[in-house]
C-alpha cells in the first residue's frame, strides 16, 4: 500500500477507538506495516481527535530510526517486535481498556473463553510480566506473550495489545479482548461471591485481591 492511505487506515482507526471507549486522550497506539522494513505508527503526545494523517511516522523495523522531525510513540520497539516476529501481522493496536487494563493491573491469565471469544483470542490470553513502558523488556514480553499464534496479550499494569492481519482484525481483537476480560471478571466476581451484582465495596475488595 501507498503511505498515505496506510496513515490514513492508522487515523481512522484511531478515531473509532476513542468512539468505542477503547482508547482515551493520548493513551495507546497505533500502528501499520509500510512494507517488509517500514511500518507508521501514531506520533507521541496527541490526542486521535487532532491528529492528522501526516503526522503519523514512519519507522523502520529494524533499527527504529524515523522519518521526519515528529517524535514517534514511546512503543514504537514492541511494534517492531511484532512485525519482526510475525510476518503475517500488518497491524498493532495498543490499548488502554477499562475491563482488559483491569485483568492486566491483576497479572491474570484470561482463561475459560467462550467459543466465539476463543476462535477470535485463541485458548487463552496471557499476561506479559510487567516491565516499564517503553523499553526492552516490555518489547520482549509483549512478543512472548504473543506466542503460539495469540492475537492478543495483556501488558502487567499497561493495558494489552492487539494484533491483525488487517486492522480491521486487530479492531474486532480489541472489542473482543474487553468483552472477554468483563466476562473473566464477572465470572470471577461470582465465584467469590455466589452473585455478579456486586457493590462498590465488594467489587473494591474484589480488585484489591486481584481476581483471586
């Protein structure tokens, strides 16, 4: 594909996660391969509504250098882990959803899925040991957690990432991954405590025990 209509699948992409709550602000990012070397991803510190397909940089995969003088995502490194290790992959979501940043804040395992979750997910979804944002640690357990063919990976405290053959895959992965996590923890609430209709204090409790 031509440059321009990949920065603009990157920007539009963008602007229908803000419209289904699943990224916020300047959180997360978004990226696209460019080729077998290149891929663009979201630039650091601005809001998907102002964004403008220009501004969206391109990155080489291997040595992470950019093109221009806008500063790319502070993640460009696990984006390139990805494409690195999944040549079938042409798009990245990261992400800061409610339910599946939840599961990650606990360092759980999404286990139990459902079949249609399942046939999107895979078996099960792991949680990437924890490591600060941005470095080489994050990169390697991202890609590790993605193994086996995994669409999808919680980051320990960091929200998760989401991967696709085309970005409309990486979306649906996205919009599954949090339907899947508010299942988990619903399905976690009621094994605590007999119900999923929790109170506020309850439910407090329930995270502060980390999805036990």
């Amino acid at each position: 594909m031509e440059l321009k209509e990949v920065r603009d699948i990157v920007y539009q992409a963008g602007l229908n996660l803000v419209k289904e709550g699943l990224v916020a602000r300047t959180w997360g990012n978004i990226s696209v391969r460019l080729d077998e070397s290149r891929f663009v991803i979201t630039p650091s510190g601005r809001t998907y509504e102002t964004l403008k397909p220009e501004e969206i940089v391109v990155v080489n995969i291997e040595d992470l250098s950019h093109e221009g003088d806008i500063k790319p995502s502070s993640e460009k490194g696990m984006h390139a882990e990805v494409y690195k290790n999944r040549p079938e992959i042409q798009a990245v979501v990261h992400t800061h959803q409610l339910h599946a940043s939840t599961v990650a804040a606990a360092r759980k395992e999404v286990r139990g899925l459902s079949e249609a979750h399942a046939q999107c997910l895979g078996e099960t979804v792991q949680c990437a040991a924890y490591a600060l944002p941005g470095t080489k640690k994050l990169k390697l357990a991202a890609g590790s957690a993605l193994n086996g063919g995994r669409k999808a990976a919680l980051l320990a405290n960091h929200g998760a990432v989401c991967i696709g053959e085309t970005m409309e895959e990486a979306f649906l992965v996205a919009k599954t991954l949090e339907e899947a996590c508010e299942a988990f923890i619903a399905d976690s609430f009621a094994k605590r405590y007999g119900k999923s209709d929790l109170s506020l204090n309850e439910m407090h409790d329930h995270y502060l025990k980390a999805l036990a």
